[in-house]
C-alpha cells in the first residue's frame, strides 16, 4: 500500500530516481487528464518496509510527523542543483515539464581527457550536466577554467573511480597521439613504441575502461583519431572494441568528417555505447545525418584585420616552397596547403604553432599567413564568447588537439532519442 498525506501545495508533478510522488492543490489547479482531476493528495507510490522503516526512524529523531519530514526532503530537493543521474537505482521519469517547453532531456554526464572542453559543449548544448571533469595538461587546465569555471582534476590514473560522481554519461577523448597516423608515423621513425605498447598513452584506455566497469554509466561516447580502427591491423581496435563488448555494452562507431559542420575535413572516430542491461541488445541508435547544406566557407571563419605576425617570413615562406618541390620531385604528397577560400581546409593537427604550413591563407601579392588563434577557435567550432588565456602556442596546440563541439552536439541529439525512447518504451505515459 501505498503512503497518502492529505496536503495542498501549489505544484503539480515531482518526480525523482526513487519515488513517484504526485503533488496537487485545489481542484482548479489540480493535474489533469482528458478534463478529469487526477488527485487532491499527495501520494508515494511502491514504499518498501525498510524505506516506510527509516521514515519512521527520522520522524522519531526529528520529533516531527511524516508530512512535515517529507515536506522538508522535497524542499531540499528543490533547493539543491545536485539530481541523481537518470539512471540511479529505478529508472526516472523524465522531466516533462521541461520537454513540453521544448527543452532536451536532462541527463548528467562526466568529461574525462576533456582537453578544452569540446565534448562537454557538444552535451551541454542538449540538456547535459557536467558533473565532474579531468585533464592533466596545466594549459587545458587553465583554458578549461577560463571557459566552463571549473579546474579539471589531473591525472587520471590517480583518481579512484569513487571519487567520480554517479552518471549518465560518459564522454572521454582519450589519447589520440599512439593511434594516429602522424603520432605513429613518428614514433616509428624515432623507434618508439605506439599503441597500446605505448605504455603512457596507449594503456590509458584501459584506466578508462576500468571506470566505466565500476561506474556503470548507461551511455558511453569515446572520440579518437580516424586512425584507431586500422592501427596495428585492426588489433588495437579489436581490443577495444572486445573489451567494451564484454562489459555488455552494444557499440556504435562510425568515422564522421567535421566538413560538414566546419569548413575544415577533419575525420574523427566516434564511439557511442549502451548498457545492453538497460537499453537492450538493438537500441534505435543511429549517427546523424550530415547537414544538407554545408555551414559555412572558410572565408566566413576569417578575421577583418589580422595582425602582421602571423604572415609568414620570406625566410620560412622560402623553405616551404622548397621542400614542397623537393617531395613533389620524389613523388610523395609531403607539402603546405594553401587553402581555397571558398572551400574547406586540411585538417588542423596540434603541431599547427611549427610552421602552419598545412593551413595557409593567401594574401594576394603578400606572402601567406597562418591562422590567427581565434581563427583557429572558429575553424573547430568554438564560438567566438570563449576566450583565448593562452599564448599562441598553446592555443595552436589545444585546438589541433580538440574535439568538434558542434560534431559531439549532433551526435548528442541521437543519444537523447535513445533515452527518449528508453522511458518512453519502460515508463510509459503518465
């Protein structure tokens, strides 16, 4: 049976991850279905005995009767900024008030190797809470700060997962240097190990994967260089992928190219999985759909009046042609990219503060420039609001290094029509 409290209040409908409660006042401003009044009480549906138990034992200690030591928790509730993830304990039923305001589900997630912070724009844009991040760089540190108020704790190896909040989500760019094919072109040529014998870097991903074993998030979503799923002959992602698979998570990847969103080809793997425990072995997941017409030209990411530093020396200028013309005589396709206004640019890569040679812009009779910092900001999708609290080479460096916000936001939508779909499906209509 369930637990009735005779009470007017001036609300309608609270709902949290362990208790269905129903709040109503007068029979003017009473819930209802089709014109019939739902309820003129409040009523707690499914209390157990050991729950109707401490409510008693609280009562007892507080000297206070049930309503008023129930009231004081709702109150609380209100008061705090701080909900149960989505998914804590009993699934929640999602906030209809907001989605009849047109608003996203509200879900929390966490940002681990968040860098500048790309993944947590990319959600945040569609309802997500961030909850708690990670990032050991000291510049990311600061720029991370700078943007979202918010210092990410360091090193991820040293965090235990308890000390990581309960989530819905979890979203982490982990390492890209082992798999990629300039970090691996390098370390080849230095006879370095990479990959996964890449014991700094490449076994990060198993930190990663030991957290989302003891957390359990019900969501994951991974980015990486496009270069993951073919390194090693398909063995690194082999691991990867069999690793995830065997925590029961159903996996979702497919390569997207940020052109389509930016004006700069940039090909990232995205990793989307679901706790099959939740969501099943099918879930109605699917990658978004590139947008039907291209958002912008390079052009339209250009500053009025940049300054004269970024135009590159006769000196450098000089030795770029040249070495252009001695790998062309070769044969190889090693060289600068001077980029089409009207077109998309090569990808931006962090080594962007050396020379700039795979992006320069043509300046007429002038030598050629590089991108200024913010031009630079805006080529990845980061919006002007932000600001740049980093030298050059730093900046260079964070953003060749990011994510696409407006990338991780569209595939962001997918995953909240999954979860639309998962209450819809198992909570049904109220």
């Amino acid at each position: 049976m369930g637990l009735v409290i005779d009470t007017y209040l001036n609300a309608i409908l609270f709902l949290d991850s362990h208790w269905e409660i129903l709040i109503s006042c007068d029979s003017k401003m009473s819930p209802r279905r089709n014109g019939r009044v739902l309820m003129t009480s409040m009523l707690i549906r499914d209390i157990s005995g050991k729950l109707r138990s401490w409510i008693s034992e609280e009562c007892d200690r507080l000297k206070v009767s049930r309503q008023e030591f129930l009231l004081s928790l709702l109150t609380k509730a209100c008061d705090v900024d701080e909900r149960l993830p989505l998914f804590e304990g009993a699934p929640a039923q999602p906030d209809r008030a907001q989605q009849g305001a047109g608003r996203s589900l509200p879900f929390s997630f966490v940002d681990l190797f968040a860098g500048i912070g790309g993944l947590r724009l990319g959600l945040e844009a569609v309802g997500g809470r961030c909850l708690f991040s990670s990032e050991w760089d000291r510049y990311s540190q600061k720029t991370y700060n700078a943007w979202f108020n918010e210092v990410p704790k360091g090193d991820i190896t040293k965090i235990e997962p308890s000390e990581i909040p309960d989530h819905d989500v979890l979203a982490a760019g982990f390492p890209c240097q082992p798999f990629s094919i300039a970090g691996v072109s390098k370390k080849n040529a230095l006879g370095l190990p990479h990959g996964f014998k890449d014991v700094t870097q490449g076994n990060l991903f198993f930190t990663l994967a030991a957290i989302i074993r003891i957390k359990r998030p019900a969501v994951i979503m991974l980015e990486n260089v496009k270069n993951l799923q073919s390194h090693d002959q398909g063995r690194t992602w082999e691991v990867i992928r069999t690793t995830l698979e065997e925590m029961k998570y159903r996996i979702f990847t497919k390569v997207i190219d940020a052109a389509a969103w930016v004006p700069q080809h940039r090909e990232r793997v995205i990793i989307v999985g679901f706790d099959s425990f939740l969501f099943g072995c099918d879930p109605p997941f699917n990658f978004p759909k590139e947008p039907e017409k291209r958002c912008s030209k390079f052009r339209d990411i250009l500053e009025s009046y940049p300054d004269e530093r970024y135009t590159l020396s006769d000196h450098l200028w000089g030795y770029l042609k040249e070495y252009a013309q001695r790998h062309k005589e070769k044969g190889n396709g090693f060289g600068y990219g001077m980029v089409d206004l009207d077109g998309v640019s090569r990808t931006l890569s962090a080594r962007y503060f050396k020379d700039g040679s795979e992006i320069l812009i043509p300046q007429g009779n002038k030598n050629p420039r590089r991108l200024t910092p913010r031009e630079a900001a805006r080529l990845m999708g980061f919006p002007d609001r932000l600001p740049i609290v980093v030298s050059d080479t730093q900046a260079y460096r964070q953003f060749g290094n990011a994510v696409v916000p407006p990338v991780v936001e569209a595939v962001a939508k997918q995953v909240v029509k999954v979860l639309e779909w998962h209450f819809k499906t198992n909570m049904g209509e109220l």
